[in-house]
C-alpha cells in the first residue's frame, strides 16, 4: 500500500485561483493531482492541471467519494469558492449527498462543510487544511501599504473588529463595513465584496472594512480571502482602510494588491488580537 505521501492528493475545487496555487505547490513536493471540479466554478485550466479528474454538480457526494476511491485518494483539500446562493437553484445531490443534506439542519457554511468533511473521512478519505504548502499566503501582521490608519481610522477597526466577531459566532459572515463606529453592512450569503459595494454605497465615502478570521474556524475550509477584487471593489466605492486578521486569512497577489491600494490611497492592514483582547498592528 503506498504511502499518503505518494497518493494522489485529493481537491475539492471551486473557483478563483486558489486550487492552481495548490496543484503548484503540490507538484513540488511530489504529489500527484485529482481534482473535483464544480460545473459553473472551477476553471478548465485547473482540470486540465490534475493527473486525475472529475467534474460533478453541486450535491454528488456519491460521485466524489467513488472518483477519490477509484484513484486510491486518501487525503484532500476544499479549495476555492462556491457562490453560496447556489444552494437555492442548483444544487443536484445523488442519493448519498440527498441523504446527507437531510441531516443537516443548519444549512450554514460550517455545518455543510463539517458535515461532508465527517463523511468522506468516514470513507477513509481525510480533509487536510487548505493552507497545506501555502504557509506563505497567509495574511501578514502590520501595515502593508504606505498609508497608515489615522486615529479615527483605528476606533473604526477596533468597532468593526467586535462586530465581525460577534457575526463570525453566529457564523453569519466574516466582514463587516464601518463608518464613524456605525455599521453599515454585515457579510452574508452574498459575500465579501458585495458587501463591501452595498455598504460603501451606503457609506458614500471612508468606508472601513474589517475581515476576520470566524472564532472556532476550522482551516480545512472557507478561509476568509483577500485579492484584487476586494480592492478594486473598495475603490469603486471611495473607501479607505481594509483590516484583515493576520494569519487567519489568505492574501493573493499581494505585491499587487499593495500597489492598487497605494494608488488609491486605501490603507490596507493586518492585525491580531493579544491575549488581552487588544489590537495589535
């Protein structure tokens, strides 16, 4: 029997750039690549990448868990988005993901994604987490741009912070929108960046969007992001300051994303939190 690591390594990929980035570094250390595409979601250049593929619906769990045993996967990783709003319209369960679904009766992103964790390593098939070799895209502490907050910039993070943690309890959303300590958006099924559209509409202007990492997130999936969108998206919108939690989160193009807030004068930040429950920059 072959050990994990020269199994194929498993990915359960949605969009965005995330699963090349994985299938990149993965090859560097050796493994090979079986990749579930989700139709609508994954990019062809990632199924194109894997030395094995499968492309599903939303739901077909069944189908996953024979591709995975067909190619002797034994570990995986979730990898990239799912527009949650799919869950309404386009979501094609097989018998075992039909089953499943009707056991969860919280159709939030942790109780799903728990739950199909809890079924494929019932399988035999474990879920590692999704920053395996991408360490270094993790969120960096301090000040990344050449823009610091201001005083009333840092009440505004301070606020916004309390409140994304509070909906990360609830497992609402991980981002609120803030302007002079009032909230003006909370992150839902919609996502962050429109979020951070309908609240800088609402805002007019120094908008300041605080991103957290959700207490008791499990890093095997939905971290928190954070790209040149988001940033495109806060300038579309006069904003200010993005404050992300350092290490909780992930940072793609970052040398880019510095240069277009620097160009719009946005400050982009990453914080923790001390064991006192202070910010630290």
């Amino acid at each position: 029997m072959m050990s994990a690591d020269t199994q194929p390594i498993g990915i359960i990929a949605g969009g965005g750039q995330f699963p090349t980035l994985f299938i990149d570094a993965a090859r560097k250390a050796g493994r090979k690549i079986a990749v579930i595409g989700h139709r609508g979601e994954t990019a062809d250049e990632v199924i194109a990448a894997a030395d094995y593929s499968c492309w599903v619906k939303l739901g077909q769990l069944g189908k996953i868990i024979k591709f995975f045993k067909q190619h002797d996967v034994a570990e995986t990783v979730f990898l990239g988005t799912i527009t949650k709003t799919k869950i309404f319209r386009d979501i094609l369960p097989d018998l075992k993901g039909l089953t499943l679904w009707n056991k969860i009766d919280i159709k939030q992103d942790d109780a799903i994604l728990r739950a199909v964790a809890e079924s494929l390593e019932k399988e035999g098939i474990k879920v590692l987490e999704s920053t395996l070799y991408l360490q270094h895209l993790l969120f960096p502490q301090g000040v990344l741009t050449k823009k610091k907050p201001s005083k009333d910039q840092l009440k505004d993070i301070q606020f916004g912070w309390m409140n994304a943690k509070a909906i990360g309890q609830l497992d609402i959303g991980q981002c609120v929108v803030v302007r002079d300590c009032s909230v003006v958006a909370v992150e839902a099924i919609e996502g962050t960046d429109a979020a951070i559209l309908r609240g800088g509409q609402l805002a007019k202007e120094k908008a300041v969007v605080v991103k957290v990492r959700k207490p008791g997130q499990d890093f095997r999936f939905d971290l928190p992001a954070t790209g040149l969108k988001t940033i495109e998206t806060l300038k579309s919108v006069k904003g200010s300051v993005l404050a992300v939690e350092a290490g909780q989160s992930l940072l793609f193009d970052r040398e880019k994303v510095v240069q277009e807030a620097d160009a719009a004068g946005i400050v982009v930040v990453g914080l923790h939190e001390n064991g006192d429950g202070k910010l630290c920059i």
